[in-house]
C-alpha cells in the first residue's frame, strides 16, 4: 500500500503570519501547506506546539542562544519522534523540514516510514563558510568529525556540535530522499559523505513563490521621503552574517571613494530584522557602516512581508543579493518575479539562479559596487533585464515544485 498521507515535521513551522525572521525553511513549510491544501493532499503538520507548555514563541526561538538552541533541538526532535510512531507507516510519509533540529531518523527507518528530508540548510556548509571563512572546506569538516566520531573523541564537542554532524549524518543515511535546492548542495553533501548513494538526493529548486496581493494605498517614496529622481537599491532577507549585508555597505564606502557616484541620489533599503545567535550585534555592525556613508542614504525598515514587501520590490531600481552562504534565494526568485534585475554575490543559490540576461553574479570576495554602477547607469539595459527577470521567474512556478516533493513522498 503506497502512503497516502503526509506528517510534516517542521520545527520552526506553525508561526505564519506573526512577522517573525525564522528563514527560509519556515517561508516554504508555510508555502507548502498553502499549496497542498489548495491541490487536497492530505498533510499534517508536526511544529513546536507538540511541546506543549514548554513551546517557545517564535520571536523567544529566534532569540535563543547556543546553549539555549540545542536544548530546544534535542526536546523537538524526542517529541516529534513520539508523535510520528504514533501514525501507521503504511499509509503515512515523513516530511522532515530542519536538520539539526530534526528528528530520531533511525528510529522512523526502522518503524518502516518512508522519510524525505529537505535540506534548506547545510550546516556544516555553513560553519566552514561563516565561522571557518574558508579555511576548511564542508567535505573536509565531515571528513574530520567521521574521524573524531570513531575515535570517540565527538562525545566531548560542544552539544551543538553535536547535534549538527550527527544529525546531518543521520538524515543523509536513513531518509529514503533527501530534496536539496540547489545542484551545488547537491555536490558539496556527496563530497563530504561518500557512502550516500547520489540517486538519493534530488534537486528541487524552489522557484518563484506567489505573488502578494498589490495594495495601492501603499506610498513607499511619500513615506520614507524618496526624491523621484532617486535610484533605489533594495536588499531583502534576515539580518544575519552570512546573509552579507556588511559586505555590501563596504563596497557601497569604496564607491563613494572611486568619484564614480551618480549625480542623482541612491537610496538603499535593507530590509529584514536581526535573527538567531549573531543578529543583533550584525545589526550594530550595519549601522555603524551605514552611519559613514555621506552620497547613499540607507534605511533598515525592518522585517516586511506580504502587500508591503512587494511594494518595496515595485519601488526599486535594482535587486542586491549580497549573500556570503545561500542554499537557494526565496527572495532572490521574488526580485526576479517583480521584474528587478539583480546583483549578487556568488553562493550556491545564486549560481542555482542567476543568469546574464537578467542581473550579474559577482564572484565571491570581490567589490558589488561596480556592477551596481554599471547597471544604474545603463537604464536600457537594466529595463530589459528586467523584463528578462520576469519571464525566468513566471516560467518557474512554487506549484510546480511543491508538485514534485509530494511525488517523492507519495508516490
């Protein structure tokens, strides 16, 4: 008998609407019920309401830190377990939504579930990448803790380390898919883990998620006082280091140095509200940076969503996606949808994306202005950019790969 069902375990689900940054894993759970709800599949969700009166709120679990994280992992991932083994294996499929933060995989194996797991981060990716800088790479991170594990030397990292290879490792060996969003993650998991055979893993970009309803009574330029002349650049996503934003407002410095600054004025809006471990000391450090900028007037309206955020989209000139460590670019696709050509910096999700006929990717550690320059410069060639953006994102639907995951699942 082929499952008919789904139990979507999603640890940072069940908080839609409350304007909370949790990333991009909480926008596609939320994407992902809309969507299966509208086709009539079958799906519940598991988030962590399951813990009943020791649930956090979602701004109290966007607040924790390490210490306080990994307890919440490890209680999530005992009582979604628990709730799973209550459903019959024969008529029900496991959706598992967050790694570290995931749940008893060998135990679901061994029930008989079949269990697809999506991967909106790799983690161990993102600690070579953010807190390593490069020095080693994810592959040779795994590499290194398989080699610590047998010594039995693991026992004695940090709890959150922990969590974070051993639930990795765990996902890539019990689940019967893994869905990545990108091909380069894609290639990066099978490096650091040789033993997963490569059929396992899919490659499912998300796409273009749908559009917001307009709002006409929404004034952007009246509100914040935006001169009609003004280039508007727009940078959109969680207030987070690897997210870059920093990187940004240095190069938009060495503009101001290079003599190069158009006469009219730029305004940059870096929308987003400061996340997780490293938010609010992110956020210090952007304004500290945005504070030295003479020519560019830069705004933090915070955390947008829904009518709001696209006004901000139909506001601006140009899309900036300066992201050190991206797995795909939710908001990268909606730019594109918006019809805004984007710049941005290299990482697996804009290599996933980008294309020349609608923005330019520049390659990691080397200065955004420039292309920025060239492209408000040109007003031809940002306009059909533009254009070019909108086909790409249209063609490339949500619908259509929500379709494909539940096929994985079901069958």
């Amino acid at each position: 008998m082929s499952p008919r069902r789904i139990l979507y375990l999603a640890a940072h689900g069940g908080f839609a609407g409350q304007g909370i940054p949790l990333g991009g894993g909480a926008a596609v759970s939320e994407m992902l019920l809309a969507e299966w709800s509208r086709c009539g599949v079958d799906v519940e969700m598991v988030a962590p309401s399951v813990l009943g009166g020791t649930a956090p709120g979602g701004r109290e679990l966007v607040e924790y830190n390490e210490r306080q994280y990994a307890a919440f992992c490890d209680a999530f991932r005992e009582a979604s377990t628990a709730e799973a083994l209550r459903h019959d294996p024969a008529t029900t499929s496991i959706l598992v939504n967050d790694i570290s933060e995931g749940p008893d995989f060998a135990r679901l194996r061994a029930a008989g579930f079949r269990v697809v797991t999506v991967y909106h981060v790799d983690v161990v990716a993102y600690i070579a990448a953010i807190y390593l800088r490069g020095v080693a790479g994810p592959a040779a991170l795994a590499r290194l803790w398989e080699r610590l594990r047998a010594l039995g030397a693991g026992r004695i990292a940090p709890r959150i380390l922990r969590l974070i290879f051993e639930q990795q490792r765990a996902s890539l060996a019990h689940s019967d898919a893994v869905v990545v969003p990108s091909a380069a993650m894609k290639e990066i998991l099978l490096a650091g883990y040789a033993d997963t055979p490569a059929e396992r893993i899919h490659v499912v970009p998300w796409g273009a998620p749908p559009e917001a309803a307009a709002d006409p009574a929404i004034d952007l330029r009246r509100e914040y006082g935006v001169p009609g002349e003004a280039r508007v650049l727009l940078c959109l996503s969680r207030i987070s280091p690897e997210k870059g934003q920093d990187a940004l407002l240095e190069s938009l410095l060495d503009w101001e140095g290079s003599g190069r600054m158009p006469a009219r004025p730029v305004w940059l809006f870096i929308c987003g509200e400061a996340a997780f471990m490293h938010g609010r000391r992110h956020m210090e450090r952007l304004r500290a940076l945005a504070s030295r900028l003479k020519r560019v007037r830069v705004v933090f309206p915070g955390y947008v969503a829904g009518a709001r955020k696209r006004a901000f989209f139909e506001m601006a000139d140009l899309y900036v996606f300066p992201s050190r460590h991206e797995s795909y670019g939710l908001t990268l696709m909606e730019a594109l949808q918006a019809g805004l050509p984007a710049v941005c910096a290299e990482s697996a999700g804009s290599r996933e994306i980008m294309a020349p006929e609608f923005g330019v990717t520049v390659p990691a550690g080397r200065p955004l202005w420039p292309a920025i320059a060239g492209l408000l410069e040109d007003d031809g060639r940002r306009v059909a950019m533009g254009r070019a953006a909108g086909e790409f994102a249209r063609a490339r639907p949500f619908a259509a790969s929500a379709a494909r995951l539940a096929e994985l699942l079901l069958g």
